[in-house]
C-alpha cells in the first residue's frame, strides 16, 4: 500500500506541473481537465492525458524543445 500511496503522489505531482505548464501555455482547463494521475499494477506513477488537439501537442512540443528541460532518470 506505501508504494502505492508514493506512487500515486508522485503522479499527483507530475500531473500538477504539467497542469501549471499548460496553464503558462494558455491552453484551456476544458482541454487538460481529463488528465489524472494512476499508479500502474506494478506500481509505476503515470499520468494518463486526454485526448489532446494537435494544436496544444504542438504547443507543448515547442516549449518542451525552447526549455531544454531535464532529463529521464
């Protein structure tokens, strides 16, 4: 159950910063309010997205390759 319970708030945080990104995006909550955060049967924290229009993918494509960002573990 303590993995789950990491799991889930890990994806909890993930989903949250993706949610300000978009946010910072201007797109829409009607758009990303789908998004919500699951743990898999193994215990992997994922956040499972809406079906996204392919406006808002490019959107998040180009901020995603402006930042540079971080890096898998």
């Amino acid at each position: 159950m303590r993995t789950w319970r990491d799991g889930h708030a890990r994806a909890d945080d993930a989903a949250e910063s993706l949610r300000a990104a978009l946010v910072a995006l201007g797109v829409p909550e009607v758009v990303w309010r789908g998004m919500r955060p699951t743990v898999s049967a193994e215990g992997f924290p994922c956040v499972q997205l809406p079906l996204l229009p392919a406006d808002v993918v490019g959107l998040m494509a180009e901020a995603i390759t402006r930042g540079g960002g971080g890096t898998l573990p």
